[in-house]
C-alpha cells in the first residue's frame, strides 16, 4: 500500500494502545510512548480509542466488528501517523479496513485511515532511525514473530534490528520462529486443545534456546505464551519488546 | 450450540493429540516437505511471480469455466474420448458401475485420485460386489490397513516404515516381516503387477484438461498412473469441473507450481496426457477412454465472487504442510475427505455449514497456508467468510446451512462488545472494574479454559488510558 503520509520525525503521531495493552500491559504501552518521545516525538493520545476490532472480525461477527472500526477512524481523522505497538492490531487496521468498508461511502476515509499505520517498531527503525544506546547488563533473549507482524505487516526485520543495536544483547533465534503460538484470539477458547498443543510446544523452543527473556511485539501472543511459561513455573521473563528496549536504554 | 456436526471432531482432535508416535510421524515428513518446498522455490521474487501468473491463469479459467467445458467435452469427443457429466456422487459412481458391467469387468485398477475417494467409489463398488484396486504405493499401504488418506498427496504419511512394515507383514499373506523400504515397494509392485495384468478397467484422477486440445493431463512419480491409463482396454478418467485450464500454454507454470509445492520436485517422474484411445495403427492404450466430470457443489461454489476463489484449488497439499493445526492432529481428524486448511474452507462449502461448519473454528489464523498456496487462494479470509456465514448477523449467507451457529447468548457476547468499544465511558468502566477487581476475576466459561495451561492475565490496576490522563497527555 502506498504511504499517503512520509512523516516528519519532529512531527506528532497518534499513538493506539491496543485493547490488551491498555487493560493489561499499560507498562509495555507508557515505554512505547516514552521511546518515541525521547526521539523528540510528540505523542497524542485519543482518549476516545478502543480495540481495533479484530477480535469480532475473526469470529465471524464483522457487523459488530465494523461499528468499532469506524469509531477508530473517527477518533483518529487528522493526517497524522498512526502507530500501534502491535503486529496483529496494525495488520488489522491496515489490510482490513479496507476490505470492511469496500464499496461503501466510508472506503477512502478507511483508506486514508490505513495508509497511516504504522507498526511501532517499523516507525522506530525507519521513520526516526533510532540508535539506541544499551546500559544494560549482557543477557541472552530470544523472540517471538507474531504471525500478522510476519505476513501481513511483514515488520519483523524491524524488531529484530532493533534489538541487533543493543551491544550487550545477545538474540538467540527460535528453531520454528514462524510457527504460531496458538493464540489466534478466541481460536485459544474454541480451539483450546490444539491451542494448548501449541503454545507447549513454543514454550518448549524457547526454553531450548536457553534465553532469559523472551520478547514479542504483540501482548496477545505474550499473553499465551508467558502464561503458559508460568503456568509451568519457568523462570523466562516474557516482555514487550517496547518495554525492554526502553528498560534497556534508560538504564532501568 | 444446535450443531449436527456429522462427526466428532472434539473426540478426533483429543484422540490425535495424545497419540506421540501420530505426531512424530507428522512433523518428520511435514518438515521434510517443508523443506523440500523450499529447496525448490529458493528465488522468493521468482515465486512470487510464478504464484501470481499461477492465480492469472485459473482465475481465467474459472471465470469462462461453463465455455472451457463445452470446449472440453467438444475436443475430447472429436478425439474419441467419451464425455460425462455428473451432478452429484452417486451419478458419477454409477456412471462407473455402468462401464464396469458392460466390460464385465470384476475390478477396477486405480491410480490415486482424491475426486474418487470424494466419491467414496470404493465402498461404493464393494457394495455392488466389485473391486477397486489402489495401486498408488500410499493408497495402497492404507487400503491394505481399511484406512482412507490422511493426506491429499501423501496419504498414508501419518504411517512411518515400521508400521507400513507391519501392514505388510499382517496383510499380505506369506510375506515376512521387513523393515528394508526398498523390499516394502518391491512387495508391493509384486503384488500390484498381478492386478494390473489381469485388469479390464483402469481409473485416474486428472491435473489438469486441456479446453483447447482436449487433453487429460496426470503427474505421478510411481508409473502405476501410466499402468492405469493405459494398461487396461478401458481407462476412466474422474475430474471436478474446476480442473479444466484454457489453452496447453497454461499448463507449464501450473505444473511448476503444482510439483513445486507438493513434493518440491522440479518436475514428477511421470507426465502422462491422455488425448484420445487407441488408435488404429497404435500397438498399446487402452481402447476406450471415458472421461466424468464431477460437479458436487462446486457449481453452487462458483456462484460467489469470494468463495469461488475456493475453486482455485490444484490439490498441491502444501497448505496442510505448513499448517500448524494440520501437523498436530493429521488429516483423518478432520473426518471428510480433504483435511487441513483447504479443507476448512471447502467441506462445508460441499457439506453445509451444519455438518462441517466447525471445521472452520480449527484456524489460528496464523497465515501460513495463504502465504504459500501456489495459486494464492486467500485461506484465511474464506475460513473468516464461513465463520461469518455460520452466524449469519446480517441475514446475507449463501452457503447451505448459513445461519446455523447463530445464538442468543454469542450474539449478546459481541453486542456487548461492540457497544463497549464504541462508547468511551463504558470502555474505560470496563477496564477500571477489571482492573480493581484484579486477579479475582472468576475462571469460568473462556477463563477456565485459557487457565487449564496458563496463569490468567493480570488486569493492570491503572489503564493506560488513565496513567496517560493523570500525566496529562495531548489528545487535541
């Protein structure tokens, strides 16, 4: 898709927390918000915004889906780039928005709406070319590809760069890194067994790895992941990787 | 939920996951195609590009699909092919009993076509007291073992070479036990040549047919195709309608595409195209070709400009290859004929959504399948189309059985949701009652199984959209 903005790193973005990010990882989304400031970037927060709308979408309800998608695109309508600190909800918004409203009145305002997103660490690595400065102690991580980050964003060289700037960090990659984990939003509920199949056996390749941290730039797939990491009582930390990369260069 | 799923795919998928050696015996050989796959394909722009002339070519064909097939069966009977047309199963199995009675022939030799085990064409004949004879070494490993394929091109690829080694050693009488593959296939195409010498009738599925030259073409890598087609006096071959292809100038990317990505072989051992019988100064062929054309739902499939993409299909299989679910349960637990992710989307198409609908809810939607199929069928946006289907809010559903899932209680759910998500200060009530609630969040319903693997996620105490306020932030 073409780019109808080409951002001006001084300039503002709209930041979209993500439904999980603001109930359950407000850290992962106030790092996020502080790395993009540090880089002289001016935040502004619609405190009207809510979920992208993915959840419904995927579970066959695309009516409801729609009310909430078009909520968005009325919250966010200045022509400001749009950043979203995860894969699945940018992939969401960018490649689906569209499709929601084809052939309707709506289209080009959900157009315009979509050509503005931006994964975080896309707008990170791309737009501002942030060189980030690693205080912290050397340790071992590994990462987790979420699946829309992969193929329908296709932003994960961007994260992975992020974390090759950090001297002290060494990536150990996971041996099926684009396999899924088994989230897949209520599939994880419809699906529970194959689901828990799946995500024991991610956990099991990350525990191979021998990493301490295991980073992911999508709270739905830390979610499962980490949750199954504890519900075995493996001492892997599992971290959005927005909050590791400001713990890390702040010096926390 | 007022379901009549015509199978127990809970009990399926329970039974698969807890079955190691099914699981092992998956993920060896799916990694091995994987792999292969890739191997094959190693310029990615390349096959891009060859995924997109792939797409061009059969999405032309579908779109002028009812002239391509009067040009089909015009070309085929000049070239002395007999033409026919099946509505449904039962009329293509008869169509089959009829030649067979006519030929007096007690059994029929087949080389491995997915559209005749659509028919069940074997319990069809057995019931009619006749015989079909798999002579695919795969087909005829499960056969041996009263099984049906658990896989589009491999499909006994859930047995390893011990197992196979039992099969034979149990089903074929006299034979001793060995575990030497090389001995395994020289048992069966011992056994095979017998069946092939005797047989009257030969059955094949078809790759692709030819519209402008009435041509029948089938890739195999174990020449029992070839035996089949041309060994018998009579060769019948059995297509869905989908697989009729404009002009011969379409035929090579589509192979490249189709080896490519099912075996990742450059090219199969065997090519055979079939363009007529025997003819008079010929010394070998069958003497009679007949050709069924099978329509099975697939009409009714056509008529939707999303879900017709669904007719794209070439049955490379490598879809299941890279599906996650698919290696885990393997194909027989999706209990019908094509499993994996094509499978999702076309079983309840052909079913009803009342009968395999459920299928569909088997996807993380993680990608993978739409990200390598050949002729680049959107997976994972027709399983969301059927999930749509199934609950039918907006009264629009085309597919049989539409509507069928939808339920007071879900719909109340999503209502709910909606109405949450569009109202700021419902929205941020939820959170702040979540949040003070904390971890005393009760595990029922949807927590209770999330929690039987995993610690429930800890709502934070102050929502971002608070901690944002409380600072102050710019919303202008």
């Amino acid at each position: 898709m073409q780019r109808k903005v080409s951002p001006d790193p001084s300039n503002k973005v709209y930041f979209f927390a993500t439904c999980l990010i603001d109930a359950v990882y407000p850290d992962a989304g106030m790092a996020a918000v502080n790395l993009l400031r540090s880089q002289g970037v001016e935040i502004l927060f619609p405190p009207d915004q809510s979920c992208c709308g993915q959840p419904a979408f995927n579970s066959g309800f695309i009516q409801q889906a729609r009310t909430v998608a078009r909520k968005q695109i009325h919250v966010f309508s200045k022509p400001y780039p749009i950043v979203v600190p995860s894969g699945s909800c940018a992939g969401m918004m960018k490649h689906h928005y569209p499709e929601l409203f084809a052939g309707t009145k709506e289209e080009a305002a959900a157009r315009d709406f979509a050509s503005r997103i931006f994964d975080l660490f896309e707008y990170l690595a791309t737009v501002l070319n942030v060189r980030l400065d690693d205080r912290g102690a050397p340790t071992t991580v590994t990462w987790h590809s979420s699946c829309h980050a992969l193929r329908e964003m296709n932003v994960v060289q961007y994260a992975k760069a992020l974390i090759g700037q950090l001297s002290k960090v060494t990536l150990v990659e996971l041996e099926r890194e684009t396999e899924c984990c088994g989230f897949g939003g209520t599939f994880a509920i419809k699906q529970a067994a194959i689901s828990a199949a799946m995500v024991k056996d991610k956990v099991d390749d990350i525990r191979r790895s021998g990493a301490s941290t295991l980073l992911a730039g999508d709270c739905g797939c830390l979610m499962n992941i980490a949750g199954a990491m504890a519900h075995g009582q493996l001492a892997i930390d599992g971290k959005h990787l927005a909050e590791f990369l400001w713990e890390r260069t702040n010096g926390q | 939920m007022g379901s009549k799923t015509s199978f127990d795919f809970d009990s399926n998928i329970d039974t698969a996951l807890n079955d190691g050696q099914l699981r092992k015996n998956l993920r060896n050989a799916m990694d091995i195609l994987v792999e292969k796959r890739r191997a094959i394909f190693p310029d990615s722009d390349q096959l891009q590009q060859l995924r997109a002339a792939g797409n061009a070519i059969k999405r032309r064909a579908l779109k002028k699909l009812p002239q391509l097939l009067e040009q089909l069966e015009a070309k085929c009977t000049a070239n002395g092919i007999h033409v026919h047309w099946a509505e449904d199963t039962s009329q293509a199995n008869h169509i089959i009993l009829e030649i067979m009675r006519r030929h007096e022939a007690s059994a029929v030799v087949k080389g491995k076509s997915m559209v005749s085990e659509e028919m069940h064409l074997n319990r069809f004949l057995e019931a009619h007291g006749l015989e079909g004879v798999e002579t695919d070494l795969g087909e005829f490993i499960i056969q041996l073992n009263h099984e049906t394929p658990s896989h589009i091109i491999v499909p006994a690829i859930h047995k390893n070479k011990d197992e196979v080694a039992a099969i034979f050693h149990e089903k074929l009488t006299g034979t001793p036990y060995t575990e030497d593959v090389e001995e395994l296939t020289a048992i069966a195409r011992r056994t095979l040549r017998e069946r092939f010498a005797d047989a009257k009738v030969g059955l094949s599925g078809v790759n692709f047919a030819i519209a402008e030259t009435g041509t029948l073409l089938l890739v195999e890598n174990e020449g029992n195709g070839r035996m089949c087609t041309t060994v018998p006096d009579v060769h019948v071959a059995v297509m869905g309608l989908e697989k009729v292809v404009e002009k011969l100038s379409d035929v090579p990317p589509l192979l490249r595409l189709l080896t490519g990505s099912a075996t990742g072989q450059l090219i199969t051992t065997y090519i055979n195209m079939i363009s007529s019988p025997r003819k008079a100064d010929e010394k070998d062929g069958p003497k009679e070709v007949h050709l069924v054309i099978l329509d099975n739902g697939r009409s009714s499939i056509l008529a939707d400009p999303q879900l017709r993409q669904t007719l794209l299909c070439i049955r490379c299989g490598t879809c299941l290859n890279h599906c996650p679910v698919y290696v885990r349960i393997g194909g027989h637990a999706y209990g019908h004929v094509y499993p994996g992710p094509i499978g999702k989307i076309l079983t309840p198409q052909m079913e009803g959504l009342e009968k395999a609908g459920v299928l569909a809810t088997a996807s993380s939607l993680c990608g993978a399948c739409g990200e390598v199929c050949p002729v680049k069928i959107p997976i994972p946006d027709l399983i969301r189309r059927l999930r749509y289907e199934s609950y039918d809010q907006e009264a629009a559903a085309v597919v049989d059985g539409g509507g069928y899932k939808k339920n007071f209680a879900e719909t109340m759910v999503w209502k709910g949701w909606e109405l949450a998500n569009r109202s700021p200060l419902l929205n941020e009530l939820g959170t702040r009652v979540a949040g003070a609630m904390g971890n005393h969040l009760p595990k029922v319903g949807p927590l209770k199984q999330w929690t039987s693997v995993r610690t429930a996620p800890r709502i934070a105490r102050k929502s971002l959209h608070q901690r944002l306020r409380d600072e102050g932030v710019n919303h202008e």
